[in-house]
C-alpha cells in the first residue's frame, strides 16, 4: 500500500481537498437553513452588497470565462510550438477586451464583469505555464467544456422536479422552505445549486493535471 508522504503533490492536494468537500458537504446538508440565514439574510434589503450575492455574480460570470479559457487551452494545444501556442492566447484578450469596451457602452455589466474575468483567467495560465506544453491540460480543458453543459442540462432537470425554494423567495414570504430532500415540484429551483454543482464536477480533474 502507497503511503500517502509517497504520492505526487498533486495527489496528496486531491486527497485533502476530497476530505474537506466530504466534511463541507455533510455540514452543509444538515445546517443548510442555518448557513442560509447567516449568509443571505444578515441584510434585510436583498440588493445590499453581501456574500451571497458575491457568490451568485462570480458563479454566473465565473463559468463563462472558464469556457473561454478551455477553448483558449484547446486552440493552442494542437501546435507544437510553445510560442505559437500562446498565441491563441492573445487572441482571447484582444478580444475579450474589445467585447468589454463594447458591453460597457451599452451597460451590460454581467458581460463586461464574464470579460475581464476571463483575461484574468487567461494571464493566470500563461504565468503558470509559461515553458509548459500545453497538450498536457487539453484533456482537463474537454473535460471542463462537457461538465459545463452536461451540469446545466442535468441541474436544469432536477430544479424542476425539487421545486425547492430559493433563500429569497422565503424572505419575502414568497414560498415556504423545504428541506433539500423533500421535492415538491414547485416553482422554485434552488436546489441542486448550479454554482456548488460545476465546482464539485471541477475538483477530479486535478487527477489529470501532470506535474
């Protein structure tokens, strides 16, 4: 048997986050309302700038700028030369930055906030893997493309059959709440949370990042 001092660190990064995932999701499954009403609820006045609403602007810009970045890594995986590889690279930003500009003169703020947030993602991996081969993250970039819509579908069926109502809906006396294993069917669609669900679908594929 492999000691665990023994494996990649990688490896032994996966196992400890696997732990903390597994701790996290009982504890948030027991106390759910509880965590719900100290995060969302500390304002009354739902448009105040809070944790919760942190979360939700970066979970639903978060996973379009890392659509982009997957393609980014895919484009420039299939040239053998490293400095042509970065060039998709390039690319992206150039782009990403014209289409910020433009979403910014019409104030579409989400689009703009999605843009920047994939130039940041972009710049990241050419820090990180500045004299690396980027064929090496071409299955993780596939892998994160088909997550992203096969997640969506699969959340988008279950929030229908739940039915389970959001934090705010209970506030405001809208809906009542419903424990998470209790579907009903109704108009809410809280759970499965899309947000949780595509960063938990993320965390395996450390296993095909290579060292």
């Amino acid at each position: 048997m492999i000691s665990f001092s023994k494996l990649k660190r990688t490896n032994q990064l996966l196992i400890i986050l696997i732990i903390i995932w597994g701790a996290l999701a009982l504890i948030f499954s027991i106390f759910d309302l509880v965590i719900s009403k100290m995060i969302v609820y500390k304002h009354q006045d739902l448009e105040t700038w809070n944790w919760g609403n942190v979360g939700g602007w970066y979970g639903d810009n978060g996973r379009d700028a890392l659509m982009i970045l997957s393609f980014v890594i895919i484009i420039g995986s299939f040239f053998k030369s490293l400095k042509h590889q970065r060039i998709s690279a390039y690319v992206a930003i150039i782009l990403c930055f014209v289409r910020a500009f433009n979403e910014t003169l019409e104030n579409e703020k989400n689009n703009v906030t999605e843009m920047y947030i994939a130039i940041i993602f972009i710049c990241v991996l050419l820090i990180i893997s500045w004299k690396k081969d980027w064929k090496r993250y071409r299955i993780v970039a596939f892998s994160c493309i088909i997550l992203i819509f096969v997640s969506k579908n699969i959340i988008s069926f279950i929030n229908t059959l739940s039915g389970r109502a959001r934090p705010y809906q209970v506030s405001s006396g809208e809906l009542s709440y419903t424990p998470w294993y209790i579907f009903t069917g109704g108009p809410g669609t809280s759970f499965p949370s899309g947000h949780t669900t595509m960063a938990c679908s993320f965390l395996p594929l450390l296993f095909f990042i290579k060292e």
